[in-house]
C-alpha cells in the first residue's frame, strides 16, 4: 500500500517543466532510503548512485509534467496562457486547474465562447488555446494580480484513481510511472551489484529534453535507460498499423523513436532487453515509434556516444489531464529493469 501511496503523490504534485521542485524533494526523499548517495545538481536533476563497480549505468525517468503558464491577465481579470510542452488544444476546454502561485494554489475553470453563440463556421474549428482563458472567479484585473502573477505555472487540476484491480489513471503519468519505476529498481538492486548505477530524475524532458542532456554529459555512462510512457493503440480510432501496443500486455521495448529522428537503440541492449525478458518470462511489447521522443534521444548522443536502450509503459490519453495505464505493466517494467542490470556485463 505504501507503494502505491507513493505513486498516488508523485503523478499528484506539481511539476510543469522548469518548475519540478515538488517531485524533487519526493524523489530526494525516497532515493536516501535505498541509494547511498543523492544529490541535486546545478541544473535541477536529482541524481542518486549505488553500487561501486568502475561500469557506469544510467537510468533516466523525466520528473516534469506538461502544463501551462500565465501569460496575460486582462482589464476583467480573466487570465490568458502559454501551453509548456505538447498539448493539444482540443483537451483543454473547460478543464479545472491549479494555478501555482508563491502564496498558494487558484482554482480555475479554462472557459470559452459557448457553443450557444458560436457561427456555424466556428463550431467546424478546433478552439485555439490564444483563445481560450482561465477563470478564477476574480472581480477584476486587479483582483486577479492580487492572488495570480504572470509567469506562474499551471497544472490541470491532480487526479488519481482506480478504474480494476490492474486498471489506474492520474494525471501526469507521464513521467511519473517512470519515476516510481526508478525507484523501486533501485530498491531492489542490491548495494554490492558490480556497476556503479545512477539513478537520475530529469528535468525539462518536455520542453527539448534539456536535463538529460546535461546529467549524461557529467556522467559519461557507459550504458544507458530511459523509462517513460508511450501510446496504447488500444482505443477506439487507433489503427493497429499506428500503434498495436495494448495496456496490460506488458512493458514496451523501443526499437527506435520518430521514426529513427529519436534514438536507435544499440543492437546489443536491444537484443539483452528481449533475451533478458524471454529467460525470465517477463511480458513485453516491442515499440516501433514514428513520433515522440524521450530522454534517450539526447543521452545516446552525448559526448562519444551512450549504449541506450528506453523501456515504456504503454498508456492511454498521454499529454493529457489524465492518462490511464495497468499497474501490471509497470511492476513488470520494475521486474525487467532490474533483471537487466543484473545481466549487463
């Protein structure tokens, strides 16, 4: 239960990219548990090491979350935003959220022209989000500049839940599943294992995966992982030629991302990551992305280049308010890991 509890908090607190201090310090706190060391470095990633063998792994799971960011408040008190990483403009209208301010959190409702008053033309349109605004109940403009400052970010209001036994949604699961992973893995490795393993929460993935990059390049790993979240195609319109990958079948194994634009992973993980799942009949799915990328795509190119392997959980609705996946797959993905870092010589 306590596992669990610590899922709940992570996808629960706030992290839009940039912003990522809230699942900074749950991270901290948990990686001092099991690592024996932790810190944060001067680009905000929290980076924990157990082990002491002289091959360096790294594992990387993104602590940020897409959002958005006030950007204008008008003379009603009515609040224009940014989107901060990729959002598509359809899932935002009328969705409740949570204005991050330094005095506490706003409640606000995103609002726009009623269907009611909208030209025939207009109803054809997907709202652009300049077009929509936030509504915090505020008199007026100066009401809202008492309690809203521009700049301060936004997260879609938290959620999480149970819909089965296996079947979970909550908000941000991308990429908090990842980092739940990291942690239990490294709860589970044990402290003599001949690798000196790095455990890393980055920041900025969704905006140009800009804390990997830096974290990998101070590392200089000799292997790498990613774990994050990538598409179920188990939805209604949802080709399986765009995607066969179904929540509860197991964790995805990517063969490449954006159609080669993202990383390519090394033959040799490649073939470890399948072997090592068959050997231990762990379930698995292979993953054939022809867009999105993760912390991977930029850790394989850093300095002479990083071995790099990604292993996913397969979610529905991802880059929205809430995602759904099974908790099959990611203990499954806890399982795999570890067993990967067992047999890596």
């Amino acid at each position: 239960m306590r596992k669990m509890e610590l899922l709940k908090k992570l996808c629960n607190a706030h992290g839009v990219s940039g912003f990522e201090g809230e699942v900074t310090r749950m991270m901290k706190e948990e990686f001092k548990k099991s690592c024996e060391s932790v810190e944060v470095d001067s680009f905000g990633n929290v980076i924990a090491r157990k082990g002491r063998g002289k091959k360096k792994i790294m594992l990387a799971a993104h602590m940020d979350e897409i959002g958005l960011m006030v950007k204008h408040i008008n003379e009603k008190g009515f609040i224009n935003f940014v989107k901060i990483g990729g959002i598509d403009d359809r899932v935002l209208m009328n969705q409740r959220v949570i204005i991050k301010t330094k005095e506490g959190d706003i409640p606000g409702v995103i609002g726009s022209k009623p269907p009611h008053l909208q030209k025939e033309e207009e109803k054809k349109n997907v709202i652009k989000h300049e077009e929509l605004f936030i509504d915090i109940g505020a008199r007026d403009q100066k009401d809202a500049k008492k309690r809203v400052r521009i700049g301060d970010p936004i997260i879609f209001e938290s959620n999480f839940g149970q819909f089965t036994k296996d079947v979970f949604y909550g908000k941000a699961i991308d990429d908090r599943l990842g980092c739940y992973i990291l942690q239990r893995v490294m709860e589970k490795i044990p402290g003599d294992i001949d690798a000196t393993i790095y455990a890393v929460g980055t920041v900025q993935e969704e905006v140009g995966l800009k804390g990997a990059r830096v974290a990998a390049f101070r590392l200089d790993p000799d292997y790498a992982f990613a774990i994050d979240t990538t598409i179920a195609g188990d939805t209604p319109q949802i080709k399986e030629t765009e995607s066969s990958l179904k929540i509860g079948k197991g964790p995805a194994i990517t063969i490449t991302e954006a159609s080669g634009r993202g990383v390519v992973t090394h033959p040799r993980l490649r073939e470890l990551m399948i072997k090592t799942a068959e050997k231990y009949r762990i379930p698995y799915q292979v993953d054939v992305l022809e867009g999105g990328m993760t912390d991977g795509a930029i850790i394989y190119l850093t300095r002479e280049g990083v071995p790099t392997g990604v292993i996913s959980i397969a979610c529905r609705y991802i880059h929205g308010p809430t995602g759904v996946f099974s908790m099959k797959d990611v203990d499954n993905a806890i399982k795999l890991l570890t067993k990967i870092l067992l047999e890596l010589r």
